[in-house]
C-alpha cells in the first residue's frame, strides 16, 4: 500500500485516533510491504502484511499469527509495538 495513502485515510479503529505512527520493517519506493501502525493514544498496533493494513478489532484478530509476525520482526520494531503494544505483547 502506498505510504502516502496509507498515512492519509487510516485512522485507528478502535478510538478513530489519526494519524496513526509507521514503522517500515519492508519497503519499496513509496510501497510498505510490512511494518506496522501504531496508535500512541490507546497503544495498540496493527500490522501491515504484504502490503495489506490488518485493521481488525481485538476480538478478531489472529493472535497466534500475529505474534510469530512480531518475533519474526522484533529487532525491527520498536518495543512499544513487541513489548508494550495491545492487544497483546510477546
């Protein structure tokens, strides 16, 4: 997705908080291919995988995949989102 979009419309889904914060673990040009979206207000993160923003609600949300994701991508993060981040933290 493209960075510039993505920063634009993307609000946090659980208390409309915009913008939310980027953090790129893979890019290409203007293209975000993985990372994550961080709300600082209620500290929640939200993945970005293969260029896809993954903004479901806690109660959908794929824990298990999401925390092989976030010790996949651990030193590329910041600990806000690895250790802090809600729903949940690794």
């Amino acid at each position: 997705m493209k960075k510039s979009l993505m920063m634009d419309i993307i609000a946090c889904p659980t208390d409309k908080q915009f913008p939310l914060e980027l953090f790129e673990v893979r890019s290409n040009e203007d293209d975000v291919i993985d990372g994550a979206l961080f709300c600082r207000k209620c500290k929640r993160f939200y993945l970005v995988v293969d260029e896809i923003p993954i903004l479901l609600p806690d109660d959908l949300r794929e824990k298990e995949r999401e925390m092989d994701i976030l010790r996949k991508w651990k030193g590329k993060l910041p600990s806000e989102i690895t250790e802090e981040g809600k729903p949940w933290h690794i």
